[in-house]
C-alpha cells in the first residue's frame, strides 16, 4: 500500500500554465539544446488532445496563444532542465523573438493522429544540425532524442511504461483507496501541503490581474469574501479563480496530478473551501486529499491523459465529490453512492480544449459535486442498474474512462474540425497540413 504514496508523490507536480503549451516548449527545448547553432525552423507534431488543448491557451509570461507560441518560445527560450516550469524565466526579449520566429514562417505545428495517447514530436534545423526529440505518455517523459541521424537517447516499450508510472492503479480497489487514505500516517502526507500553498497562491493571483473576470464575480457571490459560510460559493470561488489564473497564463505555477493543473486544482480547492468553512482538521483535509487524488488517477488509467471528454469536471470532479463525502465522515458506502451520482451526471462532458471555457466547467463540477456529497450523506444515490454506474466500484471508475477512449475518439475529430474551422480568433496561430 506504501506504492500508493509512491505514486501521488510522482505525479504530482508544478506546472506553469496548462501543461500542454508546458510539455509543448519543453519537446522544443529539448531538440534546440542539442545544438549550438540558432534555429533556421521549428516543425512541431502532436496528438489530438495535446493540439486542442494548447489551441487557445494563454502562455506564461507573455499576452499570446497557441501551440505555435508555445513551440517558438520553448526553441528560443526554454530551459528543459525545468520540465513544466520550462518557460519560467523567459524574458520580454525573448517573446519578442518568438513572435518574428513565427511572423518569418519558421514554425510549422501539425496534428500527428486523433489518439489520447500524449505525444510531442519537436524538430529543430540549423544551418549545419538536425535535432529530434520526442515526449510520449507523460507530459515530461522525454522518450527519444535524436541528433544529425544519430540517435542520442531511446526508451523502449517497456522503459516507457516504467517512467511513465511505479505500478498500476489498476491493481487496487476502492476500498484499499479509501483505507488507505483512512489509515495512513498523517505525517506521511504533509508534503500534500505543498499543493494547497501553490494552488492558494495561483487562486490569490487572479484576485490582481485584470483579466481574471470571472473571478471578481465569484468573489462578489460569494459576499465580497474568499471564505464565507457558503460552502458551493466558497469552493466555486478558490476552484474557479485558480483555473482562471492558470488558463489565462497568469506567471503562477498549478500543482498538477496525472498531468493537468487543472485536475490539481478540482482535486484540492473545493476541500479545502469545505476545510476552510466548516472548520475540519487539516489531517482530515490531508486524507480526504489523498482519495480525491487516487480516484481521478484510476479513472484517467482507462480514459487515457488526453481525451474528447472533460478529464478535469468528470474525473477530477468525482474524486472531489467522494473526497467531499469522506471529509465529512462518510462511510465507505456513502463514498459508493457519491461515486454513483457523478457517473448519473456529469460523465460526457466535452473538452474543447485549455482554455477560459474550463472555468465553467470547473464551476459546474463544484456544484455537481456538493449536490451528489449531499444526496449521498442523506442516503440518496441513483441505482447502480441506471446508466454506467455498476455494482463494482471499480467497474463504474472504468466504465466513466471508457466513455472517453475509445467512446468518443469519433467526438475529439468533430471537436478539433470545429476549432481549426472557426473564424477569427485563434485564426492565423494555427495552421496545419
């Protein structure tokens, strides 16, 4: 059971910005760090979901967008030696050389394969070099360099399955999850802390920026105060203003877990709103985080890291919601009847990408997650013969993955159709073959 400290331990991690654009400028700094030569042009491919997500995704540190300005700025700029805090000390000069990088044609991003398998293929021409680098499975999981022909670094399958996770969830039940967070040394989850103090800090952040607009009118519903005694507007205020901080490229990093900062987010601010207005110990905040975090790692087990559904509402949102529930002393069958409301509800959700849009479908997580905490305390939940809910725990986290891949692998090609088709906007950053 240890292996399951292990495991949060390893994923989770800061990320500045949404790790896309992160992971994208970090394949970058990895090719254009094999060279001494300045870059001639930049030809970036990727899977579907890392394309859309980066699409309209604002960039840390700069006013800018995309997965062209992530790629430039990342070859120009990036330090790899940072992983997803890549793009931390980049400077005014050095978005200036982005932007003439792309004005002069240099950089070129294409969509490789429409998969939920993360991957990022970056390459970097001198005037004398070739360099190559490849990211696979996990936003920093650098898998193969490549320089003038000459391959510099290769993990193969099963190197790659070892990096990219220390076992499998998979192997454990609900129940091992919620004993776990139940019996576990408490002082073995204070590094746990650190999410909250990066999370607050990035949510504190948005208060200061005038693009954050969203967040002024979650404070203003929630009476003017971060904490008030309303708990859905206290939790739709710490959760909503951290996703808007993040997805706006505020220069504040997110705790991430299973790759998205956004996960990281719903995982912690609304417990920690719950911890806040209803004065619980911070042991039980650290335990309910624990569960919170082990359940959206299972479900993202089957639903893959990247897909055409909202990992963020519907996977984050569940481990949340039952964490919500095992915080307020619920049992292990009230966890059951949480579990089986957000499988009624929020499952089919839609990703169209990191952007301001998530802060919606942050806010409706939170509400959807307290209405099920709720009905679930009072002994209310839908059926497990109703939808995609089972009598197995384990068989609905996977059935709520498989709605995303392979369910809606058709639904991730009609959303990135409708992004590259739109006019205006995003119109011009993006072009593909």
């Amino acid at each position: 059971m240890k292996a399951l400290l292990e495991w949060i331990r390893k994923d989770m991690k800061p990320a500045l910005g949404v790790t896309e654009p992160a992971a994208i400028a970090l394949a970058c700094a990895a090719a254009r760090a094999m060279t001494e030569e300045p870059a001639e042009c930049l030809l970036v491919r990727e899977n579907s979901g890392i394309y859309k997500n980066a699409f309209t995704c604002g960039i840390p540190g700069t006013d800018k967008i995309g997965n062209e300005f992530a790629a430039a700025l990342g070859c120009v700029a990036g330090d790899k030696e940072k992983g997803l805090l890549v793009l931390e000390e980049i400077s005014d000069a050095d978005v200036e050389a982005a932007k003439r990088f792309i004005e002069d044609g240099k950089v070129k991003v294409e969509v490789s394969q429409i998969s939920s398998e993360l991957f990022i293929y970056a390459c970097v021409r001198t005037e004398h070099d070739c360099c190559e680098a490849e990211i696979r499975g996990q936003h920093t999981n650098i898998c193969r360099l490549v320089k003038n022909g000459r391959v510099l670094l290769e993990k193969k399958t099963r190197e790659l399955e070892e990096t990219a996770r220390p076992g499998s969830l998979t192997d454990y039940t609900m129940e091992e999850f919620f004993r776990f967070a139940k019996e576990t040394p408490v002082e073995d989850l204070y590094f746990i802390r650190e999410a909250y103090r990066v999370n607050l800090e990035l949510a504190k952040a948005a208060l200061t920026s005038e693009r954050c607009t969203l967040t002024k009118s979650l404070l203003a519903f929630n009476g003017g105060t971060d904490v008030s005694g309303d708990l859905r507007a206290t939790a739709r205020f710490f959760a909503g203003a951290a996703s808007e901080a993040r997805v706006l490229g505020l220069d504040k990093p997110a705790m991430s877990i299973t790759g998205s900062g956004n996960h990281g987010i719903i995982c912690t601010m609304p417990l920690y709103a719950m911890y806040r207005v209803e004065q619980h110990s911070e042991e039980s905040l650290l335990r309910a985080t624990v569960l919170s975090y082990l359940i959206t790692m299972y479900m993202k087990e089957y639903s893959g890291k990247l897909s055409a559904f909202c990992g963020c509402a519907v996977a984050a949102g569940t481990g949340m919601a039952c964490a919500m529930t095992f915080m307020r002393g619920g049992g292990f069958e009230e966890v059951l009847a949480t579990l089986n409301n957000m499988a009624a509800s929020i499952v089919g959700m839609i990703c169209t990408g990191g952007n301001h849009a998530c802060c919606m479908k942050v806010l409706a997580a939170v509400d959807t997650a307290v209405t099920s905490t709720e009905l679930a305390l009072s002994g209310k939940c839908i059926s497990p013969e109703h939808g995609v809910a089972d009598v197995c725990p384990e068989k609905t986290m996977q059935n709520i993955g498989l709605i995303a891949y392979p369910g809606m692998t058709e639904t991730e090609r009609v959303i990135l159709e409708i992004m590259q088709n739109k006019k205006g906007g995003a119109k011009g950053h993006e072009e593909t073959d």
